[in-house]
C-alpha cells in the first residue's frame, strides 16, 4: 500500500500533473481565471501550495491567498512553510502588508477591511489563489486584483446558488484525479454505506435552497428519528470512532443526549461552542478510539481527523458540495484502515449518488443549469415526493417515522401484480390505523387523530382517483367518505386488541 502522506520534496503522479498543467495555463494565458477541481483528502493544499512556491520562484511576485476559516488559515500557512514558503497571515494583528514575505494567507473579511483600509496594495500580488472557491464570498473580492492570475481551487465546481454559476467568474476548469482512483490506488478509504429510507416530505427549503434548520429540527429531533438513528449507530458503527452531522444545534444536542444516556461516550459541538472548549473536545475525541462526535456547521472544512471510521448523515442536504464534505471527513486512508462507514438518514445517497460515483465535473462546469435541474428532479421527482404534510399534522404524530403514502407507487405495484386497485385503499387505510393508535393515549384520542389526519385522507383519495383516471367527481366525494368511516372503524377494531 502508499503512504498517504507525500514528502515534502515529491509529489504523488496525478498532483505532479495537476500542477504541470496549471502552470502551463499560468505561462500561456497569465490573465484568466483558473478553477481547480480535485476531490477532499486529494491534497488540494498541498498542491497550490506547491503551485505558491514555485510562482514565487518563477516569477518573482506575491502570491494571496483566501480562505474563508481561521482553521484553514493556520493549515494552509502551515503548509507552506513546510515547502520552505515564507508567509504571514494577515489578521487583525496585523498592521503594515509590507514585508520579506513574499505570501500571504487571509480569511476573506479580513483581507476585504485592510483593502478598504488601503493597507494592502493589490497591484503587488501575481497570482491569487482561492481555497473552497464555491463559497460565493470570494467573487467580488477577486475584481481587486487585477493584474493577478486567479486559481480557484475546490471538491465540487458548482454552486449552490445557480443565479450565479461558477463559468461566469472562472474561464476554465481543470478536472483532478476522481475519488475512484484515489480508492483504487489506496490513496483514499473505500466507503461502505448504510441507507435508511425517511419520509422527508415535512422538510421546507430556505431562500438559498437548502432544508431550513426548523424544519429539520422538527423531523430529525422526533422521537421516532432519534430512536432510528440510536438503531443504526448501533447496528452499523458501534465501537468505532463517529462523526455524525446534523442541520441544527437542538437535534445535535439531544443526539448527545440520548447516547450519553445509552452509555456510549459523546460529545456535542457547534459554531457556536467556545474556542478552549472546542480544543479541548477535538483533543478529547482524537485521543478516544470510540469517541462519538456530534456537531452542526463546524467539521465539513478546516478539519482533519484520519482515524475518523464512520460517518452519519443525520440529516438532509440539497448541496452536493456540503454532501462531498460530509463523507470526506471519513475518508482518510490509514494503514489501519482501508474502509469506513457511511450511514444515511436523509435520503442523501439517493438524491446525489454514491460518493465514489463518477462525475463529469467538466460537464457541470459548463452545463451548471442542465445538472441543477437534474438535481432538483431526484430532489423531488414525483407528485408524491413533493405532497408535504402540514407540521400542525405532523406534531399529533411524534413516535411515527413514516407518515406518507405513495398511491402511485402502490397503485403502479398492485397493477404489476394482478392484484385489485381497492388493496391500495386498503394499504393506506392500515397505514393511518397503525399511526393513531401508535400515538393515541385512549380509544378516543385515536379516533380523533383520525379527524387530524382529514387532509391527508382527501389527497390520497385524489390521487387514487387520478390513477384510475375515469372515475367521476361523485364517486371521488363517496370514496373520500367512505375511506374516513372505514379508518374510524378499523381502529375501534384494533384497540382492544392492542389493549388486551
């Protein structure tokens, strides 16, 4: 097997091409703009780092270079000092730009204050280089540089928000090695997944796209997806050492609860979690091989734990980039470890396709609006996948995972096996049966569960009479009737029984 950690004096073959070939675009074309793709645990710092010395060497200019992480500041810097690169990070503390060092490594914010302050003379630097160059807090910055060559570097060349595609502030692309070969060649870790199908129709998404935090904390934090995911950290990753990401603060927290509770060793953290704290907690799971960690907004960059043996998506994303992230924080190779654990529970793997899958990132590149579309038809595909119940629904049905019902699905599985259109009406009806009793305290309270429920009872209906497609308005309105009597009766009729 390779060593996964190059020295400092060579390079692995495909990052030696990478960076031959970035530099024959800087000596041919000294004005573009340059993006970079190559997957997380490839080494994208390592090679624009070696991109930085030897420009410094070459062309004897300044070289900038951005983060958007204090974190990545400090790794990147370290870094280059390892390749014998004299830099400085420009912080607060810092007060005169100029000195012997011929690089810099600043946090977006920071740098864009010292411009504005004039302390910086933009003219000064050749080359730009861009860390995480997704992140849309970087574009207007760039325009600042004029006289500078502009590398972009990056796992996922696409951005979330398709208003503003990443063709339109870069001119090219450069594809690094896929994340196949990497495994192939035992530069990464293979993953093995775990997939746990959820209802996700509750979920909303946010002006930029993505699920909203209160909507992900209403599903991920009922007490059915707590139970699921204490179950399939269990089944699938106990005893090794964890990573589980989730969309908000309350859900991780109450992760951390339940499993302090089932006497497994956890701990929470968030962006929000002090800075001597949050050492003292990544010191704490470094050191402890079974360690489980649960966090929100704070491990998907500037973090590098390889011992990392499985990760747990607690949760679901519309971005492919935040996706890429997430598993990457588990697939550092070691000589111990050849393999890690991915458990879904939010339908992740589905909507984006395995990890290691390929990608014409070349393609998305130059065809952004095409792959946002095909994005948002996994996302939300049939009429089915996009019906939402309402959260007043949902908050009557705390202990039931899933509270949806496919009729085309069943409707389509019934006709395919010669089986009556009515048993779909009577798969759902048992379905609903079996959610308010699970979550009813008397008979009473079950049967008013069922009027709760109304809603829902009149879009199955609809959708069944749609798979029929004959059916008239009169017949709609008895069946609709009809199905309420017959879920209010079967639920008198199981009572007892659950009771007995």
């Amino acid at each position: 097997m390779k060593s996964t950690t190059p020295t400092f004096t060579s390079f692995y073959d495909y990052q030696q091409k990478d960076i031959a070939t970035i530099f024959d675009t800087i000596e041919s074309e000294p004005n573009r703009k340059l993006l970079y793709q190559l997957p997380t645990g490839g080494g994208k710092t390592m090679v624009f780092s070696e991109i930085a010395r030897r420009y410094i060497q070459q062309y004897d200019k300044k070289v900038m270079i951005l983060t958007h992480r204090s974190e990545l500041c400090r790794q990147t810097s370290t870094t280059l000092k390892k390749l014998t690169v004299n830099n400085r990070i420009i912080n607060s503390k810092t007060i005169n730009f100029k000195s012997n060092s011929s690089c810099y490594v600043a946090m977006v914010e920071t740098l864009r204050n010292r411009i504005k302050e004039k302390k910086i003379n933009t003219k000064e630097i050749g080359l730009v280089i861009i860390d995480e160059a997704h992140h849309n807090s970087f574009r207007k910055l760039t325009r600042k540089f004029k006289n500078a060559f502009v590398i972009g570097a990056t796992a996922t060349p696409f951005s979330s928000d398709i208003s503003k595609p990443m063709n339109r502030y870069y001119d090219s692309l450069i594809a690094g090695e896929s994340i196949a070969n990497l495994i192939n060649d035992g530069f990464l870790a293979k993953p093995k997944s775990f997939v746990y199908e959820v209802e996700l129709n509750s979920l909303k998404t946010g002006i930029h796209g993505d699920f909203t935090v209160s909507s992900s904390n209403d599903l991920y934090g009922s007490i059915a997806m707590q139970e699921l995911l204490l179950k399939a950290y269990k089944e699938n990753a106990l005893g090794k050492k964890t990573l589980i990401f989730n969309n908000g603060i309350a859900v991780s927290m109450q992760v951390a609860e339940n499993f302090k509770a089932a006497g497994i060793p956890v701990r929470h953290l968030d962006n929000k979690t002090p800075d001597d704290e949050r050492k003292e907690i990544l010191k704490w799971f470094k050191k402890t091989k079974d360690a489980v960690l649960t966090s929100v907004s704070i491990l998907t960059t500037g973090f590098d734990e390889p011992s990392v043996k499985h990760v747990i998506l607690n949760r679901a994303t519309t971005s492919i980039t935040l996706y890429h992230q997430m598993i990457g924080r588990g697939a550092r190779r070691l000589t111990s470890k050849r393999i890690f654990g991915i458990t879904d529970l939010g339908n992740n793997i589905q909507r984006f396709g395995a990890w290691e899958a390929p990608l014409d990132w070349k393609y998305i590149f130059d065809n952004p609006d095409a792959f946002a579309k095909q994005l948002h038809y996994q996302a939300s595909g049939s009429s089915f996948q996009s019906h939402t119940l309402t959260a007043e629904i949902c908050a009557n049905f705390p202990k039931t995972l899933e509270m949806t019902f496919d009729v085309e699905a069943y409707y389509q599985e019934a006709i395919d096996t010669d089986k009556k259109p009515k048993t779909v009406i009577q798969q759902s009806i048992r379905q609903q049966t079996k959610m308010c009793l699970d979550n009813a305290e008397s008979l009473s309270h079950a049967i008013a569960l069922a009027e709760v429920l109304a809603p829902e009872t009149e879009w199955r209906v609809k959708e069944y009479v749609k798979c029929l497609e004959n059916a008239s308005t009169s017949y709609k309105n008895w069946l609709i009737e009809d199905y309420q009597n017959r879920l209010k009766g079967l639920i008198i009729k199981m009572y007892p029984r659950l009771n007995a």
